[in-house]
C-alpha cells in the first residue's frame, strides 16, 4: 500500500526487503517520544496534520541557545488553536487503518516554539501536541519578519 502511494521504496535483499521512505513520504515520517510512549523512537507514518486557525499570544523574540548551535538564535514561543486536517488520500485503507497506531491526544491550543535559522524561521518545538508539522506556514513571520 505505501509503495503503491509512492511514500516507500521497497528494495529486495538476500534475507527480505528494505523499506526506504521516499521524499513524498518523509514529509509523512516522524519518530517523536514526546509522550513517552515511543521510548525506541519506533519510525511511523503520520497521516493527518495541524492546521493552525488562530494564534492565541506570541512572546517577544529574543537570542537563545539551542543544543547543536554554537551561536545564540532569534527564537519566540507562541500559542495557536489547531484542528485537525482531512486524512491524507493514501490512508483511504481498511489494511492500513487496521495496522495503525494511536497516539497520545494532542491539545488545542498547543505552544509552538520558533527559532530563526539564518533567513527564515523554523517551528522547532511543539509542546501537547504528538506532531511538528504544521501544513499553512502563512501565518508565521516570513523571512523578513521581525517585531
């Protein structure tokens, strides 16, 4: 099924197949511990995602510290009420569906958290939520964006 969708790649070897996920499915692909409940970071395809409707606040931005960054970068929190998208066209199966899991619920509103990495800004955090893909990036700043 998610060969056919084109999300995967099958690739046979001696002892079975390797399954290499395509560039269609990375946007797809997540293997998040946020909840705790994925403690092996377990690769799992996700197909629904956040749709903002309203940010709720925004905090001023300020130079921060992330992990792997040598310098200090623009980063700001915000808060936004979400629901969620229509099912992507390739989950439309009964095998799929029966082989899914469920993850912890999400919150609406959840806090994002925004850093700015050389021009444009990038969510790189969401707090309550199972997911960092967030599919309408127009009502985030743009590149030339500041306040």
């Amino acid at each position: 099924m998610l060969e056919r969708a084109g999300l995967v790649q099958r690739r046979q070897v001696p002892d079975g197949y390797l399954y290499h996920v395509t560039p269609d499915g990375f946007d797809y692909y997540f293997d998040d511990d946020q909840f705790g409940n994925n403690p092996e970071h377990e690769p799992y395809l996700c197909y629904s995602t956040m749709v903002p409707q309203r940010v709720t606040w925004s905090e001023p931005v300020r130079l921060e510290t992330r992990q792997f960054e040598a310098r200090r970068l623009p980063t700001f929190r915000a808060a936004f009420e979400w629901q969620p998208s229509a099912d992507a066209d390739w989950a439309d199966n009964p095998f799929l569906r029966s082989h899914s899991v469920v993850l912890g619920p999400a919150r609406s509103p959840t806090v994002a958290t925004f850093v700015k990495f050389d021009a444009s800004w990038e969510l790189v955090d969401l707090s309550q939520a199972h997911t960092d893909r967030v599919v309408d990036p127009s009502v985030w700043p743009t590149a030339g964006w500041m306040p």
